[in-house]
C-alpha cells in the first residue's frame, strides 16, 4: 500500500486474517464486536517491520500507512475462510 492508502472499517462474516509487515509503516484499528460506525476503536497500534496483527470473523478493523513513511507498506498476508456451520 502506497503512502496516504488506507482499507476503511470492515468485517469479514467467516474469515480470519493474518498480516505480517515486512517493510514501511502504517496504523492498525481495531473495534469490538459490533461496535457502532461511530464508535471509537478499542485499539490502535502501529505497524512497523516484522509486527504480525490477527483479526477474526466479524471483528471491525482498518489500515493505514502513514504519510511520511519511507515506502510503501509491504505486508504478506494469509486470509482463512471458517465458514459457520
């Protein structure tokens, strides 16, 4: 992700999400579980080399990268989909 790009709030209803950073820099949000739209999250942390954030299903969350970071924000990322039964 180039820098200034961000993901808005979102959820995924049966996935889980894995992202490791491996170069830039950037700010990760995550809300409670059925968190109103407007609602503050309930963490915020930054993300930088070798930082590794897990999201699970329906947990609101956003990304971005920063503006004055030194490149883009490179991440490997590994999305496992857990339908509900």
């Amino acid at each position: 992700m180039p820098p200034g790009q961000s993901v808005d709030r979102h959820v995924h209803e049966s996935k889980y999400e894995i992202f490791e950073v491996l170069s830039g820099s950037g700010e990760f949000c995550v809300w409670e579980l059925g968190a109103d739209a407007n609602a503050n999250p309930k963490e915020t942390f930054p993300l930088e080399k070798d930082v590794v954030v897990t999201v699970g299903p329906k947990e609101p969350h956003s990304m971005r990268t920063l503006e004055n970071s030194d490149g883009p924000l490179v991440m490997t990322y590994i999305g496992i989909v857990a339908p509900e039964k």
